[in-house]
C-alpha cells in the first residue's frame, strides 16, 4: 500500500473537502484502506446531487474525502 495517509492529513488541514480521482483504479485499495479520525468518505455514483447536498448543507462543517 503506498502511503496516502500522510498527503490527505495534510491536505485536510488546508481545506474540508479532498476529491479523490483514480479513473483507472489504481489505488483503489488504498483509498479503501484509508481511515482518519473525523474524516468521512463518500464516493460518487450517479448520486451527485446528493452528494453535494450533504456536503453544502446537511454537513458543511465535516471533512470529506
């Protein structure tokens, strides 16, 4: 597993919300992997106005990957 972990920690310390492109599924297991404390994930699957809702609205305060 390639350490992800370290880039995303820093990354939420700049900003809420980190989108995650892995078109060909490279690091699939490693997002998968990934845990940190107060972080929720939350993947897009034809579901993006409902993403966007929850992120906007329902949760603005919560960090997001």
């Amino acid at each position: 597993m390639s350490n992800i972990k370290n880039p995303l920690t820093r990354s939420f310390k700049k900003q809420l919300i980190v989108f995650w492109y892995d078109t060909d599924k490279e690091l699939r297991s490693d997002f998968e992997a990934v845990d940190l404390p107060g972080v929720n994930k939350i993947e897009l699957s034809n579901n993006e106005f409902t993403v966007k809702y929850r992120l906007l609205r329902e949760e603005p305060d919560r960090l997001f990957t």
